[in-house]
C-alpha cells in the first residue's frame, strides 16, 4: 500500500487531565441536569485518541461553566488511554490501543466475553449512551476532505442535520463493515425509536479548520437539543452555514483485501468519478472501478491502511 507522507499537526491536544474526576463515577464522564424537563443529550470526543478537535471542542464547553438551560447533558472524553499516547511527531498510531472503539457497540460484542482496551471503555460509556436521546460523536479524517456529517444508515438522522444547517456535505450509509459504530446502537439505529444521532467529521485530523468546525457543531447541536438558547448560540458560532446541504447515500464499501491495495486516481474526499467502469484503485489482482456514473468517493483512506481495512466508501450525491 502506497504511504503518503503525514499531513502537518496545527493542533496542540489539551491537556484534560483536569477533567479526569467528573461527576459520574466514571472518568471523563460529566453529567448535568438542568432540573427542567428536556432532551437527555450527550456529547463525545476522542472515540479515536488522534482526533484531537473536539477534544478542544469539550474542554472549552467545560471550561466554560456551561449547563443545559433543560434536559440533562453528558460529555464525554471517551478513548483517553489512546489520546494519551498521541505524539505528533507519529499521529497516527494513537487512535486506538487495541481496536477501534466505534466498531464494538452491538451487543454480541459488547456484551460478550472478549476483552480489550476500547471495550473494557466501551462497557464503562454504554450505560451513558444508551440512556441519551440526542447524541453528537465528533471525529476527524485522516485525508483533506470537506466536513461532513455522517448520519447512520438512516433518513432520520439526515433530517436533523438538516435541521442544524451544517455542514455542507451529509452522509447516509450503509453502516461499517468491520462493527456496529455507536450512533447506530439501539434506538440511533431503528427509524422507529425518536432517538437521534450524529457523528461530524469536522476535517483532516490535525488542520486548524477542524477545531473551529468541531466548536461550531457542538455549539448548534446544544442549541437545536434545547441545552442552550439562541443568544447563547449565536454569540459562540464562528462559521456561516453553509447556503444549503447535500447529501451523499452510500451504496458499498470497499475493503482492502491485499497490503498491495493502492488507488489509481487522486484520493481526494468527495471527489466525483464522472463514467462508471473507471478504474478507482487496485488490490492484488483484483480492479476496483466506479459502479456508476458520478461515483462520490468518500472519505478514502491512504494512511494506515491494512487488510480487512475499509479504503474507501462508494456513493452518490442526491
């Protein structure tokens, strides 16, 4: 697999050392209730350790003082074993210890015998989750590429980004190949449960961009959830919304198959294949080539990528 050379880190991670003994009997987990009737809302960073925007995005929420103005809020820094190891002379191998922590939240493996790092953290969040009704997980990418907002599998979810203005480019899919991610856990994944959950993907992992995004969502995101009122909002956003919103549904994941996978065209997020049948990268003997005419190429990945890896997802702008 080709290796690309690692995107410069213009973040500096904060030290959240201080938010270590929260409220919940659980590290890195507060909880607030405002003690008027509202939305039980959560909020979390650092599901993988490297994705340090809204890490920045929840210390300045604490250090804040803010509380919900109804409802009850968590925030949540959830992987800090992994953020814990980030060095930014070597980014990438902190975002995880063991595993990925957004691939083990159905319950045959949350639930079940087998142990990690991320897991045994899974375990200590799930009660946290499961009982939140708005859930805002806020990520990075690890290639230049537009924000988006990955809204599950489900229509219902796009709907109240929609809602929020932002940003630009919304993601529907088809769900992860390698484990149920956290905002499809339960009621986030069933069209009939009122619960709704959002996962941002605020930018390249370490660009200064990310943190104003990152910043941006969670500060609407309270909003919409009816923790914060408008004036609030409005004197904390730092970005224009978008003028309006499209949407990429996502037909099919590529997974490498082969450590000789590597991309034929210039892997470059939401980029546009114009004419199916063009080739889009080679993995061993096998060619992958675009399934349809205007094939968006979604968040392709060229660092770090291993076998059983997903390279790329495959979509269409609607």
């Amino acid at each position: 697999m080709s290796a690309a050379a690692a995107p410069a880190v213009e973040l500096a991670p904060p030290d959240i050392g201080r938010w270590r003994a929260g409220n919940t009997g659980v590290d890195y987990v507060h909880a607030f209730d405002s003690g008027v009737p509202g939305a039980r809302v959560m909020v979390q960073a650092l599901t993988h350790g490297n994705e340090i925007c809204g890490a920045i995005a929840l210390d300045w929420l604490l250090a804040s003082g803010f509380r919900p103005q109804r409802g009850r809020l968590v925030v949540s820094f959830a992987n800090v074993a992994a953020y814990e190891r980030f060095d930014a002379s070597n980014p990438f191998p902190s975002r995880c210890v063991d595993e990925d922590l957004n691939r083990v939240w159905a319950d045959e493996v949350l639930l079940g015998a087998r142990d990690s790092a991320e897991l045994r953290r899974a375990r200590q969040l799930r009660p946290f989750v499961d009982a939140s009704e708005l859930l805002l997980d806020i990520h990075s990418m690890s290639e230049p590429c537009a924000p988006l907002m990955v809204c599950g599998t489900l229509d219902k979810n796009a709907e109240y980004a929609r809602a929020l203005g932002m940003p630009e480019v919304l993601l529907i899919d088809t769900g992860h190949p390698a484990g149920l991610r956290m905002v499809e856990r339960g009621g986030f994944g069933d069209a009939a449960s009122s619960k709704r959950a959002l996962l941002i993907e605020c930018g390249q992992h370490w660009e200064r961009a990310a943190a104003d995004v990152a910043l941006d969502a969670l500060v609407r995101f309270l909003g919409r959830a009816g923790a914060a009122d408008a004036g609030w909002v409005a004197a904390h956003t730092r970005l224009a919304l978008p003028p309006s919103q499209r949407l990429v549904r996502v037909t099919e994941a590529v997974v490498a198959r082969s450590p000789q996978f590597r991309f034929v065209v210039p892997t470059v997020g939401l980029s546009v294949i114009a004419k199916a049948g063009t080739p889009i990268a080679v993995d061993g003997d096998r060619t992958i080539v675009a399934p349809y005419d205007g094939t968006v190429l979604v968040m392709p990945g060229t660092h770090n990528l291993k076998p059983g890896g997903t390279a790329v997802r495959l979509g269409r702008f609607e």
